[in-house]
C-alpha cells in the first residue's frame, strides 16, 4: 500500500508530500510528477517517484496498486481538457483497484466557469465506483499574497468583487486537511467544503497591508469588464482572464464563503489568518 501524490512538485503537492512525511514513512509515499530532476529534494527524503503526465494516457498505466490511496490534485492547464486529464487518472485508479481516491475539487457554492471542470470531474469520479472524497477546496491566501509586487507598486488593490468576501486559507491548510484524509479513517464517498475560518473582503485585506507596511494602500473596487481588460492589459491570455474576472464576480456574489468549519475540524487546528500570510509575504 502506498499514498500516491499528483501533482506532487507543485504549490499544493509540495506541501502534502512534507506533511505526509511527518505521518508516514517515506517509503509509503509516491510523488507523481512529470519531471524526475523537479522532485530530486523528495527523492533525497525517501519519497518513491513516479513519473506521468496527465496528457499521457499510457504514462498511469501500472502506476497504482491495490489498495493504494490517491490524491488527485487537480490539472491547471485550462486549455488542454482538465476533465479529461482527470480521468485518465481515475479511470487507471479503478483499474488498480484503490482504495480511496481524494480530488481538490470547489466549493459547491461556487458558480463561476472555473468551478465547470470541477463538477464534471466529481460526476466521473462519484460514477466511477472507486471510494472517493471530494476535498472542494476553497479560495488560497496565496492567490493575493504570491501577487502583491502590483498592488505594492500601485498602493492599490484592484479586484472586480465589490463587497463580496471571501473565506480563504493557506495551502499548508488545505494541504492538512488532504493528509488528514489520506492517513485517516472513515472518510469514504464523502465530500468536505474546505475555507478558511474567517472570511474578509478586499477592504480588510487592503487595510492589513497598509497596517503591515506603514503605506496607505487602498481597495479599488472595478467592474468585471475594466477588470477583465486590466488583467489582459498585463498580458494575461484572454479566456484566463476572463476564468479570474468570473472569479471576482463570483466572490460578489458571496460564492466562495465557506463556513462549515471543516477545513479546521480536519486538520485539527485553525486555519491560517490572514494577517500571517501577509506577513510571510512581505518578508519574502
């Protein structure tokens, strides 16, 4: 039996393989990845690779085993069929035979386009006969704290999201909750809202970085359009701008408040504060 990791390189897997390993030993661990030298560190800790790529069908097969507990992390190539990458991989699961397949998926109240993939891949996943959880994550600090070279340049926080909140977490939270599952009992065909334990609007968060760096930064809040027409401005392609402006009409909406607590209950603290992730972001 082993846990397999997708996606294990990237932001979110990195933080799920670490965890893991302060739960299980290393050699019980597979990190799939597309690129070996990528996941030399995970390697060096012990960590079993495996090397696949959700493109490539042929690449999962004899990848899982019986019994085996998946974390499928989600794709984030929009444009190359997230549904049918995903697949892929829980089509190889059931043919395996594994015994639990977890997937991040998004809230269930969020309506926006980019919550589309997500809710196909759950109807393949549930349809498939293999024990599943569906881990719908919510929005990560991350999203904003990882962008704030503009804001900082500007003194401004432009969002199309007027007073919507939000319930965001850090990914080591998200990340938590994943391993808690993975490592865990009982958790089969279940399905868990993950967000953060406090929600916050774009007026707060502008009011903590001004709090943090001394700076008066203010919240600007813009229509989807200007939105959409700034983001493509800065170079960002098109259909992935309009993917973000879908985002922050969403969170206008109120779509990605999560408050069912049990992103805290699974990983058995509460989630990250904002305020913390502002400040490891300033610091850099």
């Amino acid at each position: 039996m082993s846990i397999v990791v997708t996606g294990a390189t990237g932001h979110l897997g990195r933080h799920v393989v670490r965890q893991l390993l302060e739960k299980v030993p290393a050699d019980q661990v597979t990190a799939v990845v597309r690129d070996r030298d990528k996941a030399a560190d995970l390697a060096a800790r012990g960590v079993r690779l495996a090397v696949a790529d959700y493109n490539s069908p042929e690449t999962f097969d004899d990848l899982f085993a019986a019994g085996d507990r998946v974390l499928l992390i989600s794709g984030n190539e929009f444009d190359k069929g997230r549904v049918r990458q995903h697949t892929i991989v829980i089509d190889a699961a059931k043919k395996a035979g594994v015994a639990l397949l977890a997937y991040t998926s998004a809230p269930s109240s969020l309506k926006a386009a980019l919550a589309d993939d997500h809710r196909a891949t759950e109807e393949v996943l549930v349809g498939s006969g293999v024990p599943y959880v569906l881990l719908r994550n919510g929005w990560y600090h991350e999203n904003y704290t990882e962008q704030l070279a503009p804001v900082l340049e500007h003194g401004a926080v432009v969002q199309a999201a007027g007073e919507g909140r939000i319930s965001s977490a850090s990914r080591a939270d998200y990340a938590a909750a994943a391993v808690a599952v993975l490592t865990g009992e009982g958790h089969e065909n279940t399905a868990y809202e993950l967000g953060g334990d406090d929600a916050w609007d774009f007026a707060e968060y502008a009011a903590e970085l001004s709090r943090q760096t001394g700076r008066e930064i203010a919240y600007t809040p813009v229509s989807v359009e200007d939105y959409t027409a700034i983001l493509t401005g800065a170079g960002v392609p098109g259909p992935l701008a309009d993917v973000f402006a879908g985002v922050d009409a969403a969170i206008a909406k109120g779509e990605l408040v999560v408050s069912t607590g049990d992103l805290s209950r699974l990983a058995g603290r509460p989630t990250t504060p904002l305020a913390e992730a502002v400040a490891a972001a300033l610091k850099g």
